[in-house]
C-alpha cells in the first residue's frame, strides 16, 4: 500500500503527546516533503532517513512523491526522534515491511547516516505516559534511551541498535533480508526487563565542617522539615561547605521521587544512570538568567529549580543574581510547580526544591566581624542587602548567621559529627511527620497547621509577642509554627512546647539587616 501510519511521542514539558507519522507515496515527479509544524532538526531528517535507508541494504523510492505528515498539525516538533518511525513509515508504504505488524507500538530514536540508532531525549517521560496506556503500548527506543524508559515498571520497551534491528521484526511477506543481513547486528533487538540500578549517596561530610555548631543546627532543621535556608556571614566562614554538604542530610528518596527527578533530567538531557536515586544539587553561577533559573524557551525546558526537584537548590552570592531571576523564585518556593505560559503552549514543571542560599552580610564581607573593618558606607549596605526584597526574604524560612571561626577552632578542633549521625535523625523526625500528616512540616497549609502545630497558652503567648515586635507578616508567623513542629520532631516530642517554640523564632530574623 502506498500510505502508512506509524506512531510516536513528541515532548511539550513533561507530556510526551502522541505522535502519527503518515507516510504517503505517489507517482509524479520525485521529491521528499515534510509537513506538520517540524522544527529544523526535524526537517533534517529527510537527508538522514535517506542515508540511513540505503546505507541498511533497503530500497528507498527515489522515484516517488514522498509525504510525510506529522499528526496533530498545531503541535510543535523537535530533535531527531522521529527519524525512526518517517523510516520505517516510508519502508512500510513501499511495502518492504508490513504495516499492519506496527500497530500497538511506538518508536523513537535518532538515525546516523549509517542506519545505527542513537539515543534520544525524555524517554523516561514517554514510558510515564504509556504506563497506563489500553491496549498495552510496546515501546522501540535507541540504546541508552530503552535502558532509562526501563526504570518505569510495567512498560513494555525494546531496544534497538541498528534500523535493520527494526526491519527484521516487521517483514513484510515474501521479502528476502538475506542481502541487508549484518551479523554485527544479530544481538540488536531485545526486551528490556523492569530494573533500577542500585542507589549509591555519594555526598561530602558534614564532619569536615568543624565548628559552627548553630549553622549545622539550622541545616539539620531544614533536613528533617524540607525548609529552605539563607545562610548570611564574612567570606571564608563556611557557607558554601555547609551546602554542599547538606544533600547528605535528606532522607533518601522513594521510587517515585526518584522516576520524577529522573524523567526531569532525562527531558534536559542530563540524565545518567550513575545518578539514579541520588538527590540532585544544582548550583547554578550567579550570572544566570531568570529563564535558566525557572525554565522556559520554544519549546519550553525545566530550568535548574525543576532540574533540583526534591532535591537541593544552592544559590551562592544571593544578591549578586540578577533581580528578575531572584523575584521569579517566589511562586515555585510557595506551590512547588512552575507554569511557563507562553503564546502558544503552556507548560507546567514540578519544583519541589530545597532553597539553600548564602550571601556576605555587604559587599566587602565583613560587616560586624571583629577581625576585619568594613569598608563599606551605610548606602552601599543597604543597596547590597536591598537586591533581596521583603517578599523574597519572606519565604525563606530560616535565616542564619555563620560568622568566622577563630584560627584555634580551625586548626586544632576535633571534627564535628558526620553526616550519617544527622542524617539519622532527619529521617526520623520526616517520618513523623509522615506518619501524623501525609506531608513534610514545609507542606502545611491552612487549617492543617492549626491541626497539626497547635501551641499551649504560654507559647502562643510568647510568639504573638515576637511577631508584633519583629514585624511578622502573616506568612512569616505560619513558618515559625512549622519550624517549631520540626524542631519538636526531632526532639521526639508530639507537642510544641516552648523551647521548641523559642528556637524556631531565632531563625526568624527581620531579613539579613537582622544579622
């Protein structure tokens, strides 16, 4: 027959839209057009289908009006992983291979010039949405990109390496292979069993750091209740060790965390194998863009708060970013998802990261320090501390100072405890948490923070005290009361007693002008 459908997965976010590659032949003068809103790189296919066809040992119609569409028109198309189904669209409409045998599978994967597959972009994502798919989607993807779709349990993926690897399972009858036969291929095409490599928490300990007892207090906090940080002191005080140190603290992550973060990564690229149940640290330089930051472009990508998700965002030099980038932070710390609206399509992101941001008190670093003067005059103290604006700070729940160690504690001063030991106790207060309210502390909202972070007289008594006199918005009052409920987590305690209550409101300082 002269025409044939084959189906595929376009990516929008992390959506991967079904995709009809239909393939038409007829006589007239010869020709290759590509129609249904292609990008470039899609467009380029015609050139490496071509190659790739008779590279193989297969018969390309050179003497046909080619067309291929690709279904829905309106929904943009990128990258080269339609290669694989415009080929074997084509090889089924001149009837080299039987169009009836594709049905109920879906391909994708980019071709070289040789016919050898190469991986592709978001297969975690497209095996997430077949998952459930009725009938049962069989799904053809290159090497590398069939291993990571096999991390998703229940989906039915094979791997390809070659087009013929294809070719040989959907013969049409009365073709002869035996002139495009390789046995360099003959391993090729398999199924792909259910697995997930073993997670392996490779992160730095937190018993380098030696000292700065009440900054490691802070970040335990943080750990075991999902909170984000800012930590505020001199250069060379320890703030970027104290973050880099901090993923080591989490709890480790679930199945579904992991395939979530994953499927992310896999969208950008980024994924490895080497990586699986890890948590992400994204530590962006401060030069980037709000775009880089949230996300965004034709079509739109994660950026580094989605590429975090559950796991950490640090942001070093706070107020050295561009303000733009830094406001476009506020919505995904509140709703952990980002939405990129655009003319056309809109897309939405999940963002449930970990804030950990450090700053120097004003432009020289040494506001307050004993052992250095500040250079600094009081303007350019406030211009430097007023690139973070009250709304920004706001949402950031523990503010904390790390001020420089004297050159004894350095040098002579035992190492402080490991991660393991905090760690511990992290886990322990987040499945408390877990087991009396479905969610972390950080997640509370609305009336679940009355039900779950209710206060005695005394210190209900003594936090409406310190919200009037430090200003607290009312934002800033719901945080302290989850802080506290983390702090008496970890303390092993099912009410917020006062000390619990006293702690949480030292981290609730009016903003770094409070330091």
């Amino acid at each position: 027959m002269s025409l044939s459908l084959v189906q595929s997965r376009a990516l929008l976010g992390l959506e991967a839209a079904k995709v009809t590659v239909e393939v038409h032949l007829a006589n007239g003068l010869p020709s290759f057009t590509l129609v249904g809103l292609a990008e470039v790189e899609v467009k380029e296919a015609r050139e490496r289908v071509r190659c790739a066809i008779q590279n193989s040992g297969l018969e390309f119609p050179t003497n046909k009006r080619i067309t291929v569409n690709l279904a829905p028109a309106d929904l943009p198309k990128d990258s080269g992983r339609l290669d694989l189904p415009i080929a074997l669209g084509i090889l089924a409409a001149s009837g080299q291979i039987d169009a009836q045998r594709l049905k109920d599978h879906e391909f994708a994967g980019e071709l070289s010039l040789s016919g050898e597959l190469r991986p592709v972009r978001g297969a975690l994502a497209m095996a997430l949405t077949v998952l459930h798919a009725n009938p049962p989607i069989k799904l053809v993807l290159p090497p590398g990109s069939a291993e990571e779709a096999a991390l998703v349990p229940g989906v039915n993926i094979y791997r390809a390496r070659h087009l013929l690897d294809v070719v040989r399972q959907f013969l049409a009858p009365g073709v002869d292979m035996a002139d495009a036969q390789d046995p360099s291929f003959a391993d090729g095409w398999c199924r792909m069993e259910a697995s997930a490599p073993t997670a392996r928490e490779i992160f730095p300990d937190m018993a380098d750091v030696k000292g700065q007892a009440g900054a490691k207090r802070a970040l335990e906090i943080a750990a075991a209740g999902g909170h984000s940080v800012l930590l505020v002191g001199p250069p060379g005080s320890g703030k970027s060790m104290l973050a880099q140190r901090f993923a080591g603290l989490l709890p480790d992550m679930s199945p579904e965390e992991a395939l979530q973060s994953a499927a992310i990564h896999s969208l950008s690229g980024r994924f490895s194998m080497e990586r699986w149940g890890r948590r992400p640290t994204c530590a962006p330089h401060h030069s980037a863009s709000a775009v880089a930051l949230v996300g965004g472009g034709s079509p739109p990508r994660p950026g580094e708060i989605s590429l975090a998700h559950h796991g950490v965002l640090f942001l070093d030099e706070f107020p050295e970013f561009n303000r733009a980038a830094l406001e476009s932070l506020r919505e995904p710390l509140e709703t952990g998802h980002i939405t990129i609206a655009r003319a056309a399509r809109r897309a939405e992101f999940p963002a449930q990261f970990q804030l950990i941001a450090a700053m120097n008190p004003c432009p020289c670093g040494y506001l307050g320090s004993t052992a250095h003067n500040c250079r600094c005059t009081p303007d350019q103290v406030t211009r430097y501390q007023g690139k973070l604006s009250g709304p920004l700070l706001d949402r950031i729940d523990l503010h904390v100072e790390v001020p420089n160690l004297p050159a004894n504690d350095v040098l002579h001063a035992p190492a402080g405890e490991n991660s393991a030991d905090m760690r511990a106790r992290c886990t322990a207060a987040r499945e408390r948490a877990f087991v009396r309210q479905g969610k972390a502390n950080h997640a509370l909202v609305g009336q679940e923070i009355d039900r779950y972070a209710p206060l005695d007289n005394a210190t209900n008594q003594l936090l409406q005290l310190a919200a009037v006199r430090l200003g607290w918005s009312a934002r800033g009052i719901h945080r302290t009361l989850k802080i506290a409920r983390t702090i008496a987590d970890l303390a092993g305690s099912a009410e917020i007693g006062l000390a619990h209550a006293a702690e949480a409101m030292q981290y609730r300082q009016n903003g770094p002008n409070a330091l």
